[in-house]
C-alpha cells in the first residue's frame, strides 16, 4: 500500500481552473472581472466607438401636452375593492333604529338651523348615555384604525403631492425673484409667538373699525359642484399645469396700491396677507405649515411710526394637509375659470367707507353731470372689457382696514392698522347683492366613518374671513363648506359655519381664545415695529417653539448661517408629515352622506335590526402583521380540529365494524347451538 500510494494519480477536482492570484486583484486592475463587467457595461467607461454603436434612448413625449411621459404603465387596480359609503365597524349599537332615526332628525336640524321638533328633544336627551357609550366604542375603533392604516388612509394623496412638488417650483422661482443667488441670513432676535403669550387678563383686545377698503377682479356665482367634482377628478392634473403655467397672472402686484392713503392715523400700519397673517398665529401648530415669510420694515410718514408689510410666505416643504388644500383650492378655481357654465361677476371698487349700517339708505335723483367721461383708444377698451376665459385663471382680491388698539399690559399699548389682503368668495345671486363670507373645501381623509375635525389652520382662517367680510356691507355673516372625499372628491356634505360655532370650535377642541390670540399677536408686532427698518424674513424653527426667529441678509457666515436657496431646494416630502401626522376625529354634530345612507347618527353603531344574529366582532382593528398571524393560527387550529375530526371518524367506524363482526359471531354461534339442538332432536326421535 505504501509503495502504491507514490505513485497515485493527481486528484482532478481543480483540474484546469485558475488560481487563487487570478481572483485576488484590485477593482482598479484591468484584468479583474468586475473592472472588465463595468467597463463593459456602464456608458461612463464605453470607448466612444462602443457609443457609437450603442442604442439611442429616446424620451417618449406626450403628443397632447409635448411633456415627457413619466409614467409608461398605469396601475388603475388600486382602490378597486374599496366600498365607497361602507361602514366598516362591526360593533352592534347600543340604540334602536327608531332611537337612530330620532337622532338623525334632531341633527339634520341643528346642522342646517331648523326649527327642531320638541317631542325628538326629548328623546335626544333621554338617549345621552347610549349615545355616550356608543360614541366612546365608535371613537376608539376610529383612532385604532387611523393608527394602524395610516398609510392606506394617505394613499390616495399620492397625486397631490406630485403636483404640490410642481407648485412649490413655480411659486418659489416667482417668489425668489426678488433675491440674490444664495442670500445668507443670520437670525437678529426671537420675538415671542403670539399662541406662547399668558397675561393673565379679564379682557383682551378686540378687532375695531372693520371696513373695506378696495375689491376688484371676478366673483363667480355659486352653483351645485356635484356634477363640478366628478370632472374635477378625472383632470385635476390638467388644471394644475393650466393654474401653474399662468401663475405669474393670477394676483396683481398693485391690490394694495391705495392703503397707504387711507394710512393717516399715529398708529403702526401692518399690510398683511391672509396667509402671512395665519402663519403668525399658527405656525409650529403643525409640521406642514409655512416656516419661512419675507417681510420689510420701513419709516411711516406719521411721528414715531413704522410701516410693516409683509409678503406671501414661503411654500413649505413638508406635503401635508395645506399642501393637499391649497392644490385642491388652485385646481378647483381653475375649473371655474374654464368652464363655460359658470356665471361671473367683475368688480373693480375702491371704497373709501363701506360698512354694515342699519340706517336706510338715501335715494337720490341721477345727476348726470357728476359723470366723468374719458375717451380710449379702441385697443385701450378691448384690452379693458376682455373676458376671455382662456386668457388666464379668473381670480379677485379685497383689502380689508381693521384696527388693534389697547393696552397689552401695565407697560405695553398697541396701536395697529391693519391692512389685510385676501380672496372673495363666490356671490350668492347673479346680481351680486351678497358675496358669501367664504367658501372652502375641506379634504376628508375618513368618510366612511363621517366628517373630520377641521384643523386650527383651517378654523383660524375661516374665523377670520366670517369676521372681517361679515362685518362690509354686501357680505354674509356666515360661511359654507364643501366637503369631498379625497380618493374621488366625491361630495359628502356641504353645511354653514357661523361666527359662534367656529369660535366653540377653536375653545373645545384647539383650547383657542381669539381675544387672547389677537393680543398675543399685537404684543408681537409692536416689538417687530421697534426692530430698525430694512429687509427681513421671519422663521420658525422646532428647537424654539415659543419664538419666532427674525432673520436678516448679512455678509458674515457663521456656523448658524442660513442660506435662502438652499433652504428652499429642498425638494418636498411627505415622509415628515407621516410620521407626526395627528389624528382628526370624527365631528358628531354633522350629518353626511353616509349616515342618511345607515340611517345611522354621526360618532354611533351601526343599530342591530330585528331578527338579525350578531355578527363576529373584533376587539380592535388589527394591522397587517397581526391579521397574518391570526389568519395562520385560525388556520392551524382548522388544520388540528380536522386531524381530531378525522382520528374520531377512523376510531368511529373501527368500532361499528367490531361491533358488527361481534354481532355476526353471536349470530353464527346461536345458529351453530340451533342446528345442534335439532341435531340432537332428530337423533333422539330416532
């Protein structure tokens, strides 16, 4: 064996491979298989003979809009099974359907200002505490299931943050025109946010001398958007490009050319946008609001007075509720500016006292010599009368005066004018004998459970367009609200929202006195008014959320330094607003389309009809990883009870066989004894 095992042949396992060395090399050798993979495949090492001889890769173009295609494949099958109007907890109720019905009506009422009848009154409250416990169990199956199915509940706000994504370029490139490349801003002092102020006071300041002081551009009609809305979600992508491309004519630069003349009294002016205004007040109160607004402090022509006028804020870069809003908002007054059905007003007014006056108006004969003429040019009227409607987005603007004055504390008065600019709404007749106060929309994120709480941006803002429009002559003094489904902008409710109500709003849910807001607010500015003047911009940051951060244009960087452009090229997102986003309950005050539909009161169960077997119920509302698990363990248990039922058949019929095979036996031995026996009979007969 010894001599035998010299002599044995070569083992053939690595017979012709290469060696170790040939796979121990560097990337940067041009032998090694990955340097030889890349060079061969990426275009950044092809030889230019190699591109030459490469496919050409072609964007498709869309030949409607000559825009690059993004997306060749559309995948329509999502929302497919999702039942629109389907009430999905399963919990029975503790009330009837009669006691249901009942509800309803006394609601109905209420939420439309109807006389309500006083037999339903009665028992509405008789039904307080089984409307109490069912609205407790209604509640937190909601707040379990908006936590669970966060992401399908947001799923459908996809395509509004792909088109937020190309407003916030196009505002942004108009907004930073103004600036210089790269503008560095170091942050001068924090003035305290007015949600922070605590005087603890009996009285705050209250809004005074409300008046308009100039309206001009087109007011639509209001009209029935049921048939509006189901176009409106088959091309809400076309009437955003159409808004964007003509955003540069949408809001005139000189609406608020005539408030410094009517600005004469010793007091601070503040020209102010709506959305600048609500950024003051409730900025930080969420993560998708505006961060960042351009302001500029200037000397007033009256003693020891300064001129604050602040510019539109900045888009903000977290794709939440005001970014959904202010999309629905630009694509839906698209829609009215391109449909031809829509019935319009123009008005150009600059009013030097319009007010709310319960005196009759004096009539007066026409004296037609207080009539001016002036001759145009016939380009002149053309260009003047033009009311085409594809010209460009057909919108208005108001400037509002209104007036803060008072003492703040023992030390501090505030004296402040106000001029705030911002949008009509539509008018309530043809004739434009009353312009509503306000007409917003309101995104509902869960209508198969009913409508959500408005937010405290949303309430701010409504609370303060009931209150400065109410209080002009040929406003209304309420508001309406259009609420839509967000995955189809399909109609669900549209209800008034009065002064009163919003403000019971602000205190129960938000806990938000407006008095005390609108001093905190007042106390703010005057500390902005003794900043000196020049160019400005007010931030708010998360690390400071009693601040508001007053930043300035500077040449020295230091490691705080913020950069204007690149603050803003930060591409939007949604990622921050997922993850902080709040729950919004469900109001249960307010009838939609849904509880007609159940027959159902809002924040209530489903009623147990007569005759009907309970249905299965789930504790809570489980997530994605625990239904797997439940499904897999109902499915082991099947598998189990099916073995026992099987061990059970087999041990069953084992005994009907031995039972019959015993039977047999006793059959076979009595006929075995009955054949002896007549056996033995015969042979004893014989």
């Amino acid at each position: 064996m010894s001599g035998n095992g010299g002599n044995r042949p070569p083992s053939t396992f690595f017979q012709n491979q290469p060696p170790y060395t040939h796979f121990n090399k560097s990337f940067e050798d041009p032998s090694d298989a990955l340097f030889c993979h890349l060079n061969e495949v990426h275009p950044v090492f092809m030889t230019p003979e190699h591109q030459a001889n490469d496919y050409i890769f072609e964007m498709l173009l869309d030949p409607r809009t000559k825009k690059e295609v993004d997306h060749i494949f559309y995948d329509y099958s999502s929302g497919v099974k999702q039942r629109v109007g389907h009430f999905p907890i399963l919990l029975p109720s503790n009330m009837t359907k009669v006691e249901h019905t009942v509800g309803l009506r006394v609601i109905e009422a209420w939420q439309e200002y109807k006389e309500v009848n006083e037999q339903d009154v009665i028992q509405w409250r008789q039904l307080e505490s089984a409307r109490m416990k069912d609205k407790t169990t209604f509640d937190k199956c909601v707040m379990d299931f908006s936590n669970t199915q966060k992401e399908s509940i947001y799923a459908p706000c996809e395509r509004l943050v792909r088109l937020y994504k190309q407003l916030y370029t196009a505002k942004l490139t108009k907004l930073l025109e103004a600036y210089p490349e790269n503008l560095a801003l170091n942050t001068c002092v924090g003035l305290p946010h007015p949600q922070s102020f605590k005087a603890s006071r009996t009285e705050y300041l209250q809004m005074e001398n409300v008046r308009m002081v100039k309206h001009q551009g087109w007011v639509p009609v209001l009209g029935n958007y049921i048939n509006e809305m189901q176009r409106f979600n088959l091309r809400i992508e076309n009437y955003m490009d159409y808004y964007i491309n003509n955003i540069k004519s949408i809001l005139p630069d000189d609406i608020t050319c005539h408030t410094n003349k009517e600005a004469k009294k010793p007091a601070h002016q503040i020209h102010i946008p709506l959305e600048s205004l609500l950024f003051l007040l409730t900025t930080g109160s969420s993560a998708d609001l505006p961060t960042e607004v351009p302001l500029e402090i200037s000397d007033s022509s009256a003693e020891s007075s300064k001129v604050v006028k602040f510019e539109e804020p900045l888009p903000p870069r977290v794709c939440g509720w005001f970014a959904h809003k202010q999309v629905v908002e630009n694509a839906f007054e698209t829609l009215l500016s391109r449909n031809n059905d829509t019935q319009w007003l123009y008005m150009d007014n600059y009013v030097a006292e319009q007010e709310k006056t319960e005196e009759t108006p004096e009539i007066r004969a026409v004296d037609y010599t207080e009539r001016r003429f002036r001759a145009y040019k016939i380009e002149q009227y053309l260009e003047k009368v033009s009311t085409k409607a594809e010209e460009c987005v057909k919108t208005n603007c108001a400037v509002i005066e209104w007036h803060l004055n008072g003492k703040i504390d023992e030390l501090n008065t505030a004296q402040l004018q106000f001029f705030t600019q911002l949008k009509m709404s539509p008018s309530n007749d043809e004739y434009g004998v009353q312009l509503l106060s306000s007409h917003s929309i309101k995104l509902e994120y869960k209508p198969q459970f009913g409508a959500e709480q408005m937010t405290k941006y949303e309430l701010i803002k409504e609370w303060f367009r009931v209150k400065l429009f109410g209080q002009c002559k040929g406003f209304s003094d309420y508001a309406i609200c259009l609420r839509v489904a967000v995955h189809d902008f399909s109609q669900q409710l549209t209800h008034k929202l009065m002064l009163a109500n919003i403000e019971k709003q602000l205190v129960e849910v938000h806990q938000v006195d407006m008095p005390k807001l609108l001093t905190g607010l007042a106390d703010t500015l005057n500390l902005l008014a003794k900043i000196p003047t020049g160019k400005y911009f007010l931030r708010f940051s998360a690390k400071f959320p009693n601040k508001l951060l007053l930043s300035a244009p500077t040449n020295e960087i230091t490691s705080n330094t913020v950069f204007l452009h690149s603050l803003t090229k930060v591409e939007p997102s949604d990622l921050v607003f997922m993850t902080e986003v709040q729950h919004l309950p469900i109001v249960d005050s307010l009838c939609t389309a849904l509880h007609k539909q159940h027959k159902i009161m809002p924040c209530a169960l489903k009623p147990q009809l007569r005759g009907q077997s309970q249905t299965k119920v789930f504790g809570k509302i489980l997530s994605d990883e625990e239904f797997v698990l439940r499904r897999m363990r109902a499915k082991l248990e099947s598998e189990k009870k099916k073995k026992e039922e099987r061990s059970k058949s087999i041990k069953s019929r084992r005994k009907k066989v031995k039972a019959r095979k015993a039977k047999q036996r006793r059959k076979r031995r009595m006929e075995e004894a009955a054949n002896e026996e007549a056996i033995e009979k015969f042979i004893n007969e014989c």
